[in-house]
C-alpha cells in the first residue's frame, strides 16, 4: 500500500504563500531540490519533485502533496511519513511556513488563493464552473489524506473496491477535519466533503455498478468512456470540449486519435469515492494530524487485505440501497457521526468499523495495530478533528494563535 497527503501552508499572517517569492512554493520546491529530489519542469517552472518512487507534487492552490512509494508494512510506510514531516519542519523554519492540520484553508476567501502555474489547472479552471458550483474551491482550497492499495486480480479489485465505497460516508466522518471556512467555525465536520458534493457529478462520488456486480473492469471502463474529457497532451494541454473518451476513441478530434497515453491522462480525470487505476486509491478523508493520516492506510488495508475484516466491513451496510448511500453522503458534511443510515447511528457503525480493523490488523501485521489508536478514540468519543480544531480557533485570539491551533505537529 501507499499514500498520499496535502498538506496546507501559511504565512505568518495566514495568507496563502504564491508560488514566486521568497517563501514561496517555488522556493519550497527548491529547499527540497537542494536536498536530493530531482525537478520537473513545465515552461520552466518546477511543478513537482521525484526520489525514486517518491514523488512531490503541488494542488491548484499551493497544497504540497506526498505520494510515498508502495510498502508492504505499515512501520515503514509511517517511517517514511516522518521523515518527510521533519523536513516540511526545517523547510517551513527557514521559509517562514506554517503546515496546517485541515482539510480545508481556513483563512481568507478562494480569490486570496494563487494559482499555480500548471497547464492543466488552467483547463481545468475554465471548465469546473460548467459543470459544478465548487469546483474551484476543491481545486484551491481542498487538502485530503488518500490511501492506495494493490489487487491480484478482477475479482480480488472487485471485493476490494466494493467494500471501501460502502464504508466511504463512515471513513469521512471519523476523518472529518474542515469546520473552519473563512475564519469561521461552521456547521460543517467536513466542508471538504460538501464541497466535492457540488463539484462534477459525472466523474465523482460512488458509483452503483460496485455494489451489485463483479465485472468491475468492464464496468468502470465502460463509465469512464462516457465521462466527458479535460483536455489532450500534445506538446501541452489542449482543451476539449464536450466530448467523451468513448466518442474520441470513434471519430478522433481536430485530427488526433486517441492513445494508450490519452486513456491514461483520461483515468487521472475521474474522481470517484474509490479510483481505480493499476491500484485502487480511497480518497474520503480529510487531511489532519500526521497520526491520523498515518492510520487511514493501516484501516483500510485491514478491511480489504484481510477477508474475515473484508466481510465484516461490508456486512455493516451491504443491506443499504444506492439511494440510501447517496443520501448518508450527502448527510455526512454537516453530519459527520451524528449522520444515520437505515436508522443506525454512524458513530455505532464506525465503532465496529474500528474494532473490525483492529482485529484484521491483527492477523496482517499485529505491530502496527496500534497505528489505528487516534481513529480509535475519536470512535469511543465521538469527538473528531473537526470538533477539537473548532474549540481551539474559538479560543484563539490572534492570527498567532490560530495558526498553533491547527498546526501540523512534527
């Protein structure tokens, strides 16, 4: 398994740093240059950063994300977590950067948000308002903490795949860390989440064919056909408009026909609850605290690696209809544990969810068992990271202080 997190940065005065200037993006992509990592480029801009299979990327709006190479145990996907927090501590001390531990910026509106100079945010940008009403605060806004798993083979994804969307709403809500919008404690757990309720329905959100058959390749090959296509690579981002894969596979477009490499870009479009690509990818959770970003792989691996933990999780919802599961998504935002479904309180679900993880973790690798203790007490309380960071910015009186309320700790 792997991972992937964003992480939110601020200046002293809680403005988000632009990508030129000293602190700013281009100078952190720089201090991790220095140390090893090497840089791609794009119209000269450094965009992103690789050592080995690790890879650094930046979000839209500056988020600085981690893709950590694939392990098969949970220490050392953790080990590898840590020390790229120690260095995002010494680069932020010498840029004058904070790390925040949310799902959401808190601080100032999208439009104080820069953008980041890659081509295919510039597609993007012009075409999320077309089809969504937040897509632009997902792309500036947004940070999330993603597990990724491997599969065997058809129905071993199939099995996988089915058991991670039905717990999806569950693992948002125990991740839920985004209450803080402009300043403001809100009602939301996750205004992450809400925000990806409204941001293009095509390519995101749950999707019905897992739940009720097995031929999970065919199936999700024949929906991300149909899904309507960003952009072609062709020397540089070529935006298409109103055309699905499947029709550029039939009649081409201004002259080009669709490839392997298309198809590719094409799959790193869609944004469902659960991605499929060469692994599967679970993206429901907020980013937080570094214990629990480092616990959302050890659960999810237990409830899909292992199968006693695998039927147990899904038997916790399989009697639910799409329906239901789409309105408990929708209810989860605001909700958070307080959420039903079939008039089963979350927070019990989520209590068995933890305890069934814990016991499958047991059986995978009985050491990192105790990786799942954060997500574990925010169950047996009920009180969240969205909970605890809304009572710290409550208390907070300078803009000092709310930066140590969601500070990421190292």
């Amino acid at each position: 398994m792997g991972t992937e997190h964003e992480l939110i940065a601020v200046r002293a005065d809680g403005s988000a740093p632009p990508y030129e200037g000293p602190g700013g993006i281009r100078a952190l992509l720089d201090w991790f240059a220095g140390r090893g990592w090497e840089p791609v480029l794009e119209d000269g801009h450094p965009i992103a950063l690789t050592r080995g299979d690790s890879q650094i990327t930046i979000e839209p709006g500056g988020q600085f994300e981690l893709a950590a190479p694939p392990f098969r145990s949970d220490l050392e996907l953790v080990t590898q977590l840590r020390e790229h927090s120690q260095d995002l501590a010494r680069a932020g001390q010498e840029l004058g950067l904070s790390w925040l531990s949310s799902g959401l910026r808190p601080f100032g509106r999208r439009d104080d948000i820069g953008w980041m100079p890659k081509q295919r945010y510039n597609v993007m940008r012009a075409y999320m308002p077309t089809v969504g009403t937040r897509g632009l605060d997902m792309m500036l806004r947004t940070a999330t903490v993603q597990t990724n798993l491997d599969f065997a083979d058809e129905p071993d994804a199939a099995a996988k795949m089915r058991v991670l969307q039905s717990v999806s709403s569950i693992l948002t809500a125990l991740w839920a860390n985004s209450s803080i919008v402009e300043g403001q404690v809100t009602e939301f757990q996750s205004a992450r989440a809400w925000i990806w309720r409204d941001t293009d329905s095509a390519r995101s959100g749950l999707l019905p064919f897992v739940f009720t058959r097995d031929s999970l390749f065919a199936d999700y090959t024949e929906w991300a056909l149909d899904v309507p296509m960003y952009f072609v690579h062709r020397g540089g981002y070529l935006p298409v408009t109103g055309l699905t894969f499947r029709q550029f596979m039939q009649a081409g477009w201004n002259g080009h026909r669709a490839t392997r490499s298309d198809w590719a870009l094409h799959l790193s479009t869609l944004f469902p609850e659960v991605r499929l690509k060469k692994y599967l990818e679970v993206r429901g959770a907020d980013c937080g605290s570094m214990a629990m970003n480092a616990a959302l792989a050890p659960l999810t691996r237990a409830i899909s690696y292992d199968a006693t933990a695998r039927d147990a999780a899904w038997a916790l919802t399989a009697k639910a209809t799409f329906a239901e599961r789409v309105q408990l998504a929708d209810e989860v935002p605001r909700s958070g544990l307080s959420a039903t479904l079939r008039g089963t309180p979350l927070l019990s679900l989520a209590r068995e969810l933890v305890a069934i993880a814990q016991d499958g973790l047991a059986r995978l690798e009985p050491a990192a068992v105790s990786l799942l203790d954060p997500v574990a007490e925010i169950a047996a309380t009920g009180h969240t990271q969205a909970d605890r960071a809304g009572a710290a910015w409550r208390k907070a009186v300078t803009t000092t202080d709310k930066i140590a309320a969601l500070t990421q700790p190292f």
